[in-house]
C-alpha cells in the first residue's frame, strides 16, 4: 500500500494583478507529492512552473485552492521546506561557513546541535577544507554544493529546487545534477525541480509532471523507470527508454523548432 501524500496540492489558483489587467498564472492545479520522491516539472515558458514552487514555499498565497504538508495547512514560510533558487545567492562578502549558517541564523536556530549537522554534511560533500574561503574562490560548481547544504542545513523534509543548475556551463551541470540527485536520495528528502531541460527532468525524477500553457494545470504524469544499475542522473541517460521519455514529454509541450 501507498503512503500518505506527504504534501497535497488541491485546486491551486493562482492570479496576479498587473497594469494591463489580470493574469492567470495558474488554475485547477492538484497534485499529490509522496515521501522521499523526486518530481520534475516541465512546461512551457510562462505556465506557472516558478509560481508553484513560490507557493509551495509559502512565499506566495493562493489566489483559491490550498497546500498541505502532513495534512495540515500551508500558511507561509515553514521550516520543513527548503527553497534553492536558480542562483546560488551566496553572500560574497560572508565565508563559505557563514553562508552555510544563514538559514539556521534567519530562523534563529543557530545552536550547537545544528552547527554540528551543518559541519557534517560539509564533511560528507567534500566543502570542509573551504569552509574559510569566499564564493568568489569556489567554481560555479562547488558554490551550487554550498548553496544546496546551506538549505539541508535548517533541515526541511522537501527540497524546492527552482532551475538550480541552468547558471552553470552543460558539463558542470551535468556533473552537478548528479551530484545533487546523490546528496538528496542519501540525506531521504523529497524534492521537487522545475527545469527547462527535458533530458535533466527524465535523468534525475521518479515523476514527471507536464503542465499546459498559461494558465498552468497539470496535462501529463509520467511515471519514470530506467533500465539502468547504477541510478545516478548521468548513467540513466544511456537507458534504453530514455529517448522514448523524451520524444514523449517533448511532444507533450507542443515545441515548435
């Protein structure tokens, strides 16, 4: 038997107001989300994808529908929720350790025990002996690692992760996929990616769900399985499925070369 959805998104609407009128970001928008899975979400250009994740980061309040995380109402920023945007956000001017310590320092969780936990995953993702240098001395690369264990630091349960490698060249971000896809499947979170990438959306997700043009409901879910030993994003991309997956989801978004 299935578990529990760990979070439920239920008849999301989502408007804004601008100059010229409204605009309806998203609309009838539900999806369940279990423990310890990984979905991507794929669209096309404006649909919504970004705002989903605002409003699952409590950032932004649904115009009509609600979120629950363990069956209990989202009303804002939580704790068990950690956002990692397309940039790093890494503050130049604080170290490598100072950046890492920011979260747990905005939710005045800054204590023994979880200064503890941020330097062990320093530790296990090869960042110690950097811990005193600035970003500016870190490769695009090692600075997408900080950025991702400054978020596991607060430890939330699920990882929003908002086109987090699209600043960086295509081996980096290959590399760097790969890397994140091992730390969250190692450290059991539940992650959600919204990318552009169909290749990377395939190679690192258990689902994949397709949203429509604007205003962005769900079209498509598809539930990925790879042949393939070793799981990691690189190796599934030689799968014997992966190019079914792919001409699939593409035709799903309607791209017009």
């Amino acid at each position: 038997m299935r578990a529990e959805p760990l979070v439920e998104v239920q008849n999301i609407n989502m408007t804004f107001h601008s100059p010229e009128g409204e605009v309806s970001a998203l609309k009838n928008l539900s999806l369940d989300i279990y423990p310890g899975e990984f979905i991507s979400i794929v669209g096309p250009s404006g649909c919504g994808k970004s705002t989903l994740l605002n409003i699952l980061a409590g950032l932004f309040a649904p115009t009509a529908g609600q979120i629950l995380v363990h069956k209990k109402k989202l009303l804002g920023p939580t704790s068990k929720v950690g956002y990692m945007p397309q940039s790093d956000q890494l503050f130049e001017w604080r170290t490598i350790w100072k950046n890492i310590l920011l979260g747990l320092e905005v939710q005045n969780k800054v204590t023994e025990e979880t200064k503890s936990y941020a330097q062990k995953l320093l530790n296990s993702y090869g960042l110690s002996e950097f811990k005193n240098l600035y970003p500016s001395q870190l490769s695009g690369g090692m600075r997408q690692r900080v950025a991702l264990i400054r978020t596991l630091a607060i430890n939330p349960e699920i990882l929003l992760l908002d086109e987090a490698f699209s600043a960086l060249d295509y081996q980096t971000r290959l590399v760097v996929a790969d890397e994140v896809k091992q730390i969250i499947v190692k450290e059991k979170k539940t992650a959600m990616l919204v990318t552009h990438d169909i290749s990377e959306a395939i190679s690192m997700a258990d689902r994949i769900v397709v949203l429509t043009k604007r205003p962005g409901s769900v079209k498509k879910i598809y539930t990925i399985s790879l042949t393939c030993s070793d799981k990691t994003p690189m190796k599934c991309r030689e799968a014997p499925e992966f190019s079914d997956y792919f001409y699939s989801i593409w035709k799903e978004l309607d791209v017009h070369v």
